[in-house]
C-alpha cells in the first residue's frame, strides 16, 4: 500500500484537490442559490423559481463532470486529445444550456411583467400573452438545436433544422397534424382577434366564461363556477361564438312571463315596465328622436298566446351583460312580487278529466252484492 501510494502520489494530490474544487463549487452553487431564493423574490415578486432550481441542478451536474474529466486526464494518462476533446463537448454543452435557460427565462420574465403592465392599465395583453409562448419556446428550439451541432451524428439534423425552412419541416416531421392545426388555430386567434384575454364569450354548445389566457395549443376560459375550461384552438377556432365584449358592450336583456287568461293584460304590462324602468341598473337606449316622439323607455308587448298562458315580453337595456344580468335576477323577483300583490297570475299547465259514468261502472264495478 505504500508503494501505491509512492509511485501515484502525484496522481492522488491532483485528484484530492479536484475534489475539493469540485465541492466547493457545489457548495458555492448551492449558497448561490439560497441567495437568489431570499432576495430574488424579495425585489422581483413575479421570479419562477423553477428557473433557478433547474440551474442549480444543472450545475450540480456540470461540475462533477468536469471533475471526472480532469480527474481522467490527471490521474489515468487518458491522451491530452481527449481530454481537450471531452472538456469542450462538456463546457459547451453547460455553457448553451445555461445560457438557453437565462435567455428564455428572462424573456418569459419580462414579458409577464409588460403583461401585467397592460393589464394594470386596462390595455389589451393578447398578443402579448401569446407572443410569450412563441419567444420561449423559440429560444429553447434555437438552443437545442444549436446543442445538436456538438454531436457529429446529429449536426445533419441541426444544420437542417438551422436552415430556416428546415424547421418547420422538422416540425412537421415530429409533430402531429391536431397539435399543427391547434398551434395555426392559435395564430388565427391572434391575428384576426374574434376575442382577446378579458373578454366574455359563449360557444355554440352554451359554453361559455371569460378568456384568462391563449396559449400555443388551447384557449383558457374562467365559467361563473371559478372553474377552468380549455378548449384546443383548433376547436374553438371553428365554433360559432358570441362575444359578449365585442365593440359594443350594451345589451337588450329580453324577459318573458307568461300570464293566465283571466288576468289584466294592461296591468301586467304595466307593472313589467315599471319594475324594469325603475330599476337603477336600466340604460336609456333611445334616440332624442324617440324621446320626442313619447317613445317608452322600455318596451313590452305580447308575444303569444300559448296554451295555457299569454307570454309578455319586456325589452330592457344595460350597459354591460353582468348589469343585464342582475337586471333580470332582480326584475324577475320584483315583478313576482307585485303580481301576487295586485292579482295578476302566473299559470301552471292543468288539466280537467272527465269520466263518463258508463266507463266508470266499467273500470270500477260494484262489488257491494259480492
């Protein structure tokens, strides 16, 4: 044992102290990490510590690495060619893709912070929002791709793909069809705007919810539950919607009662308008003209006589649909109470069965002489 360690002496020190090297970069690492962890958040509250975890363990590997092959070259006379060789393959490879992770991390950074911007200013952050999608994942293709080019095997692959067109057929090569057709349905989205991140909209299926985000692939809609619904862009890009947001934001709420027969048509009228006008969330919807011309605020009119029931309708405007909304909870409710107030009713469907007595001695005999 003292004659191994005589005649690799030299060998064991070198290694000894790459160890300690290496050891100390991680601890270095680490105490970096817990660094940027306490003041990081501190003055940027929106920081991800997703990005600097995957540094760290990025790291944590990247120096081990570099231990062994210096430890390699030192130690068991691996030829100075490799060693150079392996020592750039790895420093290049670490050093992309740190620098790949830094770049698509701040610039998924900064913009979440000009989103936020918009969005504290009232502005639209649609493009925004989506170009942010297009930037990262943009940065992470470029790196990898670049990563590639230090593999002889794969640098056909990344000079290809590098080679502008090239890429979207290496896309195309390993994506499939619905994920093209979501990420196109996505541009669609953007670029012709049939709705944007805020707006209330309705599918043809009654779904419907406020857009909160539109990625690469689906659109994000918040219902009145507070529950998340996604929707591939493909789909929703083919969907007959109604935007509640779109230029304007007034809206004609339409409520119908039905009345019996026997009650006070002019009553009934009268008390739905009423109730409507003087509701504080009603909008004055006309015209100087028809203002002039005595034209009633609100409109009501029989629509039909159905078989139990006459159905009054009322025309009632609001500034926005959740105004038009509560208008009609309310006006429902107050109208309710006014016609149980002043008699007028609201039917439910009956019926009147007569049994003739014949077929009644039939289906029920007497069973008194039995």
């Amino acid at each position: 044992m003292k004659e191994f360690f005589e005649q690799y002496q030299d060998q064991i020190i070198y290694a000894i102290l790459v160890i300690a090297g290496v050891l100390f970069l991680l601890f270095l690492n680490n105490f970096i990490y817990r660094f940027l962890i306490k003041t990081g958040q501190k003055r940027f509250p929106d920081l991800r510590l997703k990005t600097i975890d995957l540094l760290k363990k990025l790291l944590n590997l990247l120096w081990p690495v570099l231990g062994i092959i210096v430890i390699s070259f030192v130690s068991f006379g691996v030829s100075y060619e490799t060693f150079q060789s392996n020592l750039k393959l790895t420093l290049y490879v670490g050093f992309l893709s740190i620098l790949t992770i830094v770049l698509a991390s701040s610039a998924n950074f900064w913009i979440r912070r000009g989103v936020h911007r918009k969005e504290s200013l009232e502005e639209d952050p649609t493009v925004l929002k989506f170009s942010r999608y297009v930037v990262v994942w943009g940065i992470y293709l470029i790196g990898i791709m670049f990563i590639l080019l230090a593999f002889p095997s794969l640098r056909g692959v990344a000079q290809t793909a590098l080679g502008g067109a090239g890429i979207i057929a290496l896309i195309a090569g390993v994506a499939s069809q619905e994920a093209l057709s979501n990420l196109v349905g996505g541009l669609f989205i953007i670029f012709f705007k049939p709705f944007k991140i805020g707006d209330v909209i309705k599918t043809s299926d009654s779904t419907s919810g406020t857009v909160v985000d539109i990625t690469l692939r689906h659109t994000v809609l918040r219902n009145s539950q507070n529950k998340m619904i996604v929707i591939p862009n493909a789909i929703i890009n083919k969907e007959k919607l109604i935007n509640f947001n779109l230029k304007e934001l007034k809206v004609c709420e339409q409520i119908e009662i039905g009345i019996s027969y026997d009650s006070d048509i002019d009553l009934a009228k009268k008390i739905m308008q009423e109730e409507c006008e003087n509701h504080p969330l009603i909008l004055d919807n006309r015209t100087t003209i028809d203002v002039l011309n005595g034209k009633p605020m609100v409109r009501v009119a029989v629509i039909s006589l159905n078989e139990y029931s006459i159905t009054i309708r009322v025309w009632a405007w609001a500034r926005t649909n959740p105004q038009a909304f509560q208008l009609r909870c309310d006006v429902l409710e107050s109208i309710k109470k006014r016609f149980d107030a002043e008699g007028v009713v609201i039917p439910y469907p009956h019926r009147t069965i007569t049994i003739e007595n014949q077929k009644q001695e039939e289906n029920f005999p007497d069973k008194s002489n039995q």
